[in-house]
C-alpha cells in the first residue's frame, strides 16, 4: 500500500502544505490562516508544480473568504477579486493557476449573497482540490496500462504527488502500476536549478518503494544509448490547444532524445493544464526566474563573480514529439488540434 504525505490541506480555517524547500533534509509543514502567507509560498516554491499551485491559489482564496470580515457582499467580492489579482501574478507559467482563480471566484460571483458567496468560495477550493486527487487516480488507471513488468521509465523535475494534491501525474501510472504488482525502476533526471528530480521525485518515489536511480540533466544522451529506456512520462503545466507542451526546463530535450531513441515519449496531465484558448508557445509566458538560482546551488555560489546566468525555468516541447498526453478523460493522440478539444470537453 503506497502511503505518502498530503502536499496540501484545508483544515478549519487554515491551510498546511509541506515546504518542499526543505525536502529531502527534513519534511516540516508551513501552517498558516494568512492567504498572502500562500502567495509567498507559490512565489518562492515552498509549494510548486502546475496543479499543487492551483489547489494553493484556490486555498488561498478559501482562507479570505473565511477571515474576512467584510459587511457587505460587493465589499467581499473586492477583496475576493485583489486577492486573486496577487495570487496571479505569483507565477505565469501554468495555467492551473489561473484556472483555479477563476473557478473559485466565479462561484463567489454567483451566490446570492455574503454568507453564501463565502460558502461557496470555500466548497469550490475544497472541489478543485479532491477533482485534482481524483484525476489522477484516472490518470494512473489510463497511465499503467502503457507500461510492462520490468520496465524503465524515465521522468523529468517533479511532476509526481508532490506536484499535485495526491498521487502526482506522470508518477500515477507508476504508483498504480506497483499497486498492481509490476516493477518498475525509473531515471529521475536531477533537474537543474531548483534540483526536483534530485530532491522530491527521488524522495517520494523511494518512500513509495519505486526503484530509482538520480541521473544528471546531461546524461539523458548516454542513458539512451546504453540503457534500456522503455518509456518517457513527463508533466505539464500547460498544453495548448494544439498540443504544444510548456513543462519544465529540460524536457524537451528529452523528448528530442526519445524521439530519435524511438522512446515513446508521454505527458500526463489534468485535462485543467489544457489551456484552449492558447494555440501556441506565443499565447503564453514562459517563466524566468533569478539568475542567483543558477549561480548559486543551495546555498553555495558556483559561479566566478560578476559572471551573470540567464534562467527559463520552463520549456516547450512541439507536438509532433509527444507520443499521447494521459488525462483523467483518456490518452488524447496527435491529431491534438482535434483529440485536446474532445478530451477536454468530455
Ligand atoms: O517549477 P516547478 O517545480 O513548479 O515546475 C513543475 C513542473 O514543471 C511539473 O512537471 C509540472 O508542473 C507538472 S506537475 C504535475
């Protein structure tokens, strides 16, 4: 029975995430009643991953909601809506952000009144978060069926429960393909900056029982050519409608390498990455973030002074290199144009 911590949690008018800062040294929980504590949490990745960070966006807004003392109901929306505003500007990349924001702020919208719209603000959070543990156990069911006794997987950053609000996306089918018996041994790449391979994918794979092998971002080449690599699932934090896929930095080179490796190359994602009103890498933006977290690896500075960094944080992988996306709806496959708008609609 695979047991692992809950990233994320509402617990009666406060919020407790584990700080993913500390990971793997020590696993302590931030606990907090204050929604701007969340924010902070988003913007310096206490809490990160497409859909953990949405799931935090949508708590965020469930603790103003349930502190504010507003009299009136236009009053509250205001601050419910502000409050949205900072929690958006945390970080642009994945989409689930935005989407959880609107989500909880159209319900808010659409009570009929103060006590109800802070009701509802409240149940919407609490939607988003079990909707997203229950799609990935969708995802893991559609997921296992890809992979065979024995296989290797190969996997970047941390798109694993950690990520999400239990159960992870690419880490689901092989968390549900161990619970149905199968060995499975996986390559975390370490993933450089921020090092979620390293930390996270390799802590909570190893907790679970997974074999798991840390390999350098720049080994993927090697690995490859001397390694019986049967598959590739990767995470998203947003895939537009015509299947172009933003995830972090790092994959897609790998799926540069799988594809001439013929490694089929898989994104699992909740059908909320799938942003429809984006058609390309053009429609969105690709987070940079501070070139001292290239510069410096945790703590230490590796780089002579006055040398500067550039940092994207994210990548874009084009569709004619992705094999399927896994979703809660089903395996979407190329034509994306068609198979995403279908998926997504179900
Ligand atoms: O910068 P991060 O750690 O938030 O980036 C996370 C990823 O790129 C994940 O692969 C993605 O969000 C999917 S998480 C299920």
């Amino acid at each position: 029975m695979i047991n692992l911590p809950r990233t994320i949690e509402w617990v009666d008018g406060k919020v407790r995430l584990i700080n993913q800062l500390l990971l793997p040294e020590r696993l302590e929980y931030i606990e907090t009643e204050d929604w701007r504590r969340i924010a902070k949490a988003i913007k310096d990745m206490e809490i990160r991953g497409a859909p953990a960070i949405g799931v935090a966006a949508a708590f965020a807004l469930a603790l103003y909601a349930y502190h504010d003392s507003s009299p009136s109901f236009e009053g509250f929306l205001e601050g419910l809506k502000r409050a949205g505003e900072v929690l958006a500007s945390t970080r642009p990349t994945a989409v689930n952000l935005f989407w959880a924001i609107r989500r909880v702020l159209s319900a808010a919208e659409k009570a009929g009144g103060l006590d109800e719209a802070r009701r509802a603000v409240i149940d919407e959070a609490l939607a988003v978060q079990r909707e997203d543990e229950e799609a990935n156990r969708k995802i893991g069911e559609y997921g296992e069926k890809l992979i065979e006794d024995g296989d290797t997987l190969i996997t970047v950053c941390n798109a694993g429960s950690l990520a999400t609000s239990y159960w992870g996306t690419a880490t689901a089918p092989i968390y549900t393909a161990l619970e149905k018996g199968k060995r499975v041994r996986v390559f975390a790449l370490e993933t450089r900056p921020y090092l979620q391979g390293a930390r996270l994918t390799a802590w909570e794979l190893s907790r679970a029982g997974v074999e798991v092998y840390v390999v350098t971002d720049n080994s993927i080449g090697i690995l490859a050519e001397k390694e019986r690599i049967d598959l590739a699932i990767v995470g998203a934090d947003r895939v537009t409608r015509l299947g172009y896929v933003a995830n972090k930095i790092g994959t897609y080179p790998l799926s540069l390498v799988a594809r001439v490796h013929n490694i089929p190359f898989y994104v699992a994602a909740p059908t909320s990455s799938i942003d429809l009103e984006a058609a390309g890498p053009e429609d969105f933006e690709i987070e940079k973030r501070n070139p001292e977290e290239v510069l410096y690896c945790r703590g230490k500075r590796i780089a002579p002074e006055g040398v500067s960094a550039l940092y994207y944080a994210f990548d874009i992988t084009p569709p004619q290199l992705v094999t399927g996306i896994i979703t809660e709806n089903g395996v979407a496959y190329p034509p994306y144009e068609k198979n995403l708008v279908r998926i997504k609609s179900f």
